[in-house]
C-alpha cells in the first residue's frame, strides 16, 4: 500500500511492487484543513482502510529519522513532528516514511523513464510545489527540496510550479519558459544529464517538452501522477525484507 500526501490531496492504492500497476483503484480525499496535523492523519487512515501489511507514506517534507522538519505546504505543526511514530501507533504495523519527491524518483528510477540510467539523473514533480530527487549513479542523494532554491530573487516554486501555471493562467509555452529559468540554474549547480519531469503536469508533456532549451535530456515520468505512490509501496514493501 501506497499513500501521496500531497498539498491538495491525499491518495492510496494497492501497488503491484514488481512492475508498478495500480491493483486496487486510487482512493482520495482533499487535504483537509490545509494540511492540519490531526486531521491529515484522519484522511489518511480514511484512504488506506483495513489493508494489514506495511504501508509506505511519501511526505511534503524533509524526512529526518522519522520526523518531518518542514512544512512547505502543509500545517506548520508537522515541523519536528515525530510522524513516523505517530502513523505507526496509528496502524500499529510498519510504515515507511519518506519525501514525496524522493518516493516518485525512487519509482521511476527502479520501474519507470530512469530505469537502467546511470551518471547524474533529476526528477522533478511539479504540483502545488517544485519536489525534486537527486540521483548519482542510481543512488539517491534525499531531501534536496529543490523547489527552494532561489531563481531570480524568490523561490523557484512560486513562479515554476504546476499552481502557478494554474494562478497566473499561463500557457504551456509561456510557462516552459519560467521552467526553462529553473532548469538553467540547477544545470549550473548539478549538470544533470537526465531530467525526469513528473507530477500531474507530466500528462501534458508533448504541449510543453518542445519549448524547453536545457542541455539536459528530458523525460516524461512513466508513472505519471502515480509515482508518489509506486514509490512509497516499494519502500513499504523493503520493510519485509
């Protein structure tokens, strides 16, 4: 079992963890009370009902030994929460927690577009945010809040991010080219050779993918908006390893 929380919603399914299909429809809630402590951890009791085994949890936040120390786009509450103690006596069976970026980068890499690559490989997911999961080598650098990082004096999510093209109704040439911005910047830092762009955006990559001018090569994740989930069932399911 798979669970996205994300700034708009929360979802869980049932994954094949041997080649990533969805085996049970997605169930979804909004996210309640903009992202509050104790009632997102209602809605995601809510969208994983009975299921017994482990559960894989991808989180808005930077995930250090358990504990969630920030909160981009969710209840400031979260910060310094110890989350993964709080969702285990919750279900009282094992949880795997871990960055929601990280959990979708770690779904492509092993069952999607970055599947057999090596060298310097980035995944971004654009959403209610910019999530981002570094990759050297197949190996995953977590936490690297990307989004963050400052483009043209203010966070490159406020401009870049899929809400943004939805709040300032932007096409899809016209926000290429904020992306275009970010990528440039991130190509001087880290000089990716893959980028793999992910999020619910990524349904639309034809319309956009032309208008970008990076060295970088880009892919369309292949799990598209459910690698949040692929990812956080295949850390679940290392716990029984």
């Amino acid at each position: 079992m798979g669970v996205d929380f994300g700034g708009s919603s929360i979802k869980a399914a049932r994954i094949n963890v041997d080649n990533g299909s969805l085996v049970s429809e997605v169930r979804s809630v909004p996210t309640p009370n903009a992202g509050a402590l104790k009632p997102s951890l209602e809605a995601i009791v809510e969208v994983v009902g009975d299921w017994p085994d482990p559960i894989g949890v991808a989180f808005p936040s930077v995930i250090q030994h358990g504990r969630t120390l920030t909160a981009a786009n969710i209840g400031q509450e979260w910060i310094g929460a110890d989350a993964l103690v709080l969702l285990t006596r919750l279900f009282m069976r094992p949880v795997a927690l871990l960055n929601d970026a990280d959990a979708a980068g770690l779904a492509e890499m092993k069952l999607g577009a970055g599947r057999g690559l090596t060298g310097t490989v980035l995944m971004l997911t654009f959403g209610t945010g910019i999530g981002s999961a570094l990759f050297v080598n197949g190996v995953l650098w977590p936490n690297t809040e990307l989004g963050h990082l400052e483009v043209d004096g203010q966070g490159a999510e406020v401009n870049a991010s899929a809400k943004a093209r939805a709040r300032d109704e932007l096409s899809f040439d016209a926000w290429a080219k904020r992306v275009d911005r970010v990528l440039a910047e991130y190509r001087k830092l880290l000089w990716p050779e893959v980028v793999i762009v992910g999020g619910g955006i990524s349904e639309h990559f034809e319309k956009f993918a032309g208008h970008l001018s990076t060295q970088s090569r880009i892919l369309p994740a292949q799990l598209r908006q459910d690698a949040g989930i692929v990812g956080a069932a295949l850390a679940a399911d290392a716990l029984k390893s």
